[in-house]
C-alpha cells in the first residue's frame, strides 16, 4: 500500500481540507476520497516512505504535472471539438480516440488516451475526468455526470464548450486591461532608472568640469541627487522590491491574505467594480449553466462558488447557499449579501417567480460581459493617453534639467 498527501474541498461545507491515506494507487486513493464526500484537488504521493514506483499507466500521471503542460485553452477546444463530434452521432469512445491521435501535445494525448481506454474498459467518462482533477474542475466533472445519467451527454458537452469559451473571452480581455497599465509602467521605470543611472552622471562631470562649481538651476540639482541616491542604493532598492514581491505572493496563498487581497481589490476605485463586474457575470454564467445541464441547485451553488474567483463573492455565494438549504430562494438571500448588485437579485426573482432561472441567470451574464467589455474599453482607451503623458512629463523633466546647464555653459562661453 502506497501513502498519498490530500488536498480536497469538502462536499458538505465547502472547505477545504489536507490530510494523509493509504491506497493501492492513485486511482483507488481519488475514490476512496469521494467515497467520504471529498472531492481532491491534489494527490501527491508520500516520497518520505520510499514506498516502490509503479509503472506509469497511460494517460494518467499526477496533477501536478499535467497543470504546466496543458493549458485552459487546450481543454476548451477539446470540449468544443468532443462536442461537435457527439452531437454528429459518433460514440464517444471513437471521439475520443480521434481527437487523441490528432494532437501533437504528447502528455495531453496520453491524457486524452486514458479517458478513451477508462470508457472502453466499462468506467464512466466522469470518473475518467475527476481523475484530473487540475485540468477537469468540479463543475466540469459535475456536469458531464449529470449528461450521461439523463442520456443528454451531448448537450452538457455544448453546455461546457459555451460555457468556457465565454468565460475565458471575459478573462482574457480583464487580464489584458490591467497588464496594460502594469507594463507601461514598467517601461517608464526601466527608462528612468536608466537614465539615472547611465545618463545623467555623465553629465554631472561635465557640469562639474566646465562650470568650476557654481550653482546650478533647482531642478538639475534635485535630478543629480536622485542619480547619485539611486547610484548608491538601486540593488538595495531592486532586492527590497523582489522581497516584498515574494511575501506579498506568499501571503496571497495563505486563506487570511486571500481573504484580505479579495476585500482589498474589490474596493479599489475603477478597477474594484470591473472585478465585481467580471465575478457577477462569471457567477450567473456558471450557475445557469449547472442548473440548465440538471445539476442540484445546492450542489450549483456551491461549485459556483468554488468558480467565481473573488472570495468576498465566494462568501456570499456560500451564505446564500445556507439560507436556499433552509428553503428560502436564491434572490432574498443573494440581496441581503449586499456584495452583487441589486439588478442581478431583482432578475433571479423574476427567474424564479416564472420559472426561467438557467434563462435568467444566462441573460444576466451577458450583460455583465458586454459591461465588462464596455468597461475594459473605456479604460484603455483613457489609460493610453495618460500614461503616455505620465512618462512625457517624467523623461521630459530629465531632459529639461540637464539642458538648463548646457544652456549657461553656452552663454558663458559666448559671454
């Protein structure tokens, strides 16, 4: 028997738990943890037992490594593809094994190989897909299993394919409008520092050499001291930076710092209520999708709330989720959070009072989408603009001081 470390969520809380079992492999590790109403998250085997490697199965290694070399993209375009080839009536065994001999990815094909081999050998395709737990999330494996007990594989297939594709547009266009400014930045301090550093002293000798020591003008002088302050202290600077940078991204890791950094990024200004935005529409597409693909509203809303990606929503998810368990509905308790905004509260009880809620909730995170789109396009087009003056004020500055001497110098010269 081999000895595994666990990390899980909890099906009856939500929290998350660590802890240690014994198993024949990891396969037989993965189901006794579900047996228990855990669903794992990562499974790395003990190495401090020297306990004896089994041969590698196809298509099956630890999570771990498959999360480096398979990316959110990959597994959307499977599920798009997988879900094309169902609905055209292939089995899903021969869909699997196409879509497996046509990727050049050599460890996503051996994934992709082991779901087709779980399937021919009697197994379900959701339990070959909670074995990957770090490429196949709850949500994904719920909905699969809720298609293939109500004969409806396909639809849950289409489901999931809509379901990632947009939510990774909305994604990708919130990552690209704060790395803009992020990197912009960035050039201009490089710029600076460069100039500083390798620019100006130069200067500074000539001014020294032709000038015999009088005075020169305010700014160049506050421009020389901040060369020669950054000259003296910009390693201490650079690794004070790299150290705050790693104890920041170590206490974002830990639950008290997520915590904190969620309620902190929520309420900054601009980029605060794009993050609300962006979790709203995440929230009401992936619960609409659960409810719609037959899964538990319980069970929705509690893999909803492990997918929303902001743990203040994530709390309330979780609150509403107790007070639904109790027999209330979703739209009292979601308003009384006071996290989303009232309109979304306003159209689930409009869902559920006529019996459209999956309906609902879908329209509610298109137009949230197109707000984050909206948004996103406003702030670029205004962050442009402003940083390009920022970095013209800032360089422009320097040049400006070290041309005011060279100014007197040509005077005296002429003089």
């Amino acid at each position: 028997m081999n000895q595994y470390h666990y990390i899980a969520i909890d099906a009856a809380t939500g929290r998350k738990c660590r802890g240690k079992l014994a198993g024949a492999d990891e396969t037989a590790a993965i189901a006794a943890l579900q047996a228990r109403g855990l669903f794992p998250t990562s499974l790395e085997p003990d190495l401090n037992l020297h306990a004896p490697t089994r041969p590698p199965v196809a298509g099956r290694v630890g999570p771990g490594r498959w999360r480096r070399s398979v990316g959110a993209r990959e597994v959307t375009i499977f599920t798009r593809q997988l879900a094309a080839l169902v609905n055209a009536g292939m089995p899903l065994v021969r869909g699997l094994d196409l879509l497996a001999r046509q990727e050049c990815n050599p460890r996503w094909r051996a994934v992709i190989s082991g779901l087709g081999d779980g399937v021919r050998g009697g197994g379900t395709f959701s339990d070959g897909l909670a074995r990957h737990p770090r490429l196949f999330d709850r949500m994904y494996v719920g909905l699969v299993r809720s298609g293939e007990s109500g004969g409806s594989l396909e639809l849950a297939l289409e489901r999931l394919a809509r379901h990632r594709e947009k939510a990774g547009r909305t994604k990708a266009r919130v990552q690209a409008a704060m790395a803009y400014p992020v990197v912009i930045m960035a050039v201009a301090v490089a710029i600076v520092a460069a100039l500083l550093v390798f620019v100006v002293p130069r200067f500074e000798a000539i001014f020294a050499g032709v000038l015999k020591g009088a005075p020169l003008p305010a700014l160049t002088q506050a421009v020389l001291g901040g060369s020669r302050w950054l000259g003296r202290h910009g390693w201490g600077v650079l690794s004070a930076a790299m150290l705050a940078g790693a104890v920041i991204r170590w206490l974002a890791h830990t639950e008290a710092g997520a915590r904190a950094a969620g309620r902190w990024s929520l309420r900054v200004p601009v980029i605060g209520p794009l993050l609300l935005k962006t979790a709203t529409a995440r929230f009401s597409r992936t619960l609409g999708t659960m409810l719609a693909g037959g899964v538990p509203i319980l069970e929705a809303l509690q893999l909803t709330g492990d997918a929303c990606g902001q743990r203040e929503v994530a709390a309330a998810v979780a609150t509403v989720r107790r007070q639904v368990r109790e027999g209330e509905g979703v739209a009292r308790p979601l308003a009384a959070t006071g996290v989303f905004p009232p309109v979304v509260a306003g159209m689930i009880e409009v869902g559920e009072e006529t019996g459209t809620l999956p309906a609902m909730l879908a329209r509610i995170a298109d137009l949230y989408d197109e707000e984050v789109d909206n948004t996103v396009t406003a702030l670029t087009s205004l962050l442009e603009p402003a940083m390009i003056v920022i970095m013209a004020l800032v360089v422009g500055s320097i040049v400006l001081a070290l041309f005011l001497p060279i100014i007197r110098i040509v005077q005296l010269l002429g003089g």
